[in-house]
C-alpha cells in the first residue's frame, strides 16, 4: 500500500466553504481518476496558530505506478482547479 498524502493550511474566512468543496468535489474526483482506491481525511490538532486550519488527507494506492499516472495525467488540472476554488473563496 503507497499513500500520497497533502497537507493544507486553510484560513479561517475560508474554512467552511473549502470544507464543503473537499469533501463534496475534490475528493471525489480525485478517486473518479482510478488510480487510489480510498481516502482519510484529517483536521490537526497541533500546532494551531492564528494564520489558519490545518488538514491532512491521505489517499491510498496499491502501486508508485498508479500514483505516477495520477502525478503525470491528472494531477496538474486537479491542483489549478483547486486554486481556482480558493480564489474564489478569498
């Protein structure tokens, strides 16, 4: 099992509506690519500090292979979408 894992740190104004977004949109279409089979998602309690929320999520794979493909072909659009989101949200 090979785990990619992204850390985020989310202001407070904007920590709802990511929310929403990761767990409504992002996520799932990061699994519709095929190349991880499942996900966990955290908010951390350490460190907190006024600059933001911390989030950690974790998507599992059964092979680099796959984790490659997702790197190489779907990864850049998924990223710009995301800060396209964020954007948004500011």
């Amino acid at each position: 099992m090979w785990i990619y894992h992204v850390t985020v740190k989310i202001v407070p104004g904007i920590r709802e509506a990511w929310l929403h977004w990761m767990q409504h949109e992002h996520i799932q279409e990061v699994l519709a690519t095929g190349m991880f089979d499942s996900f966990q998602f955290f908010e951390l309690i350490e460190p907190q500090d006024e600059e933001g929320f911390t989030f950690s999520i974790q998507y599992c794979t059964t092979s680099q292979e796959r984790y490659q493909q997702y790197i190489e072909s779907f990864a850049p659009s998924l990223r710009q979408r995301g800060l396209n989101n964020l954007e948004t949200s500011l």
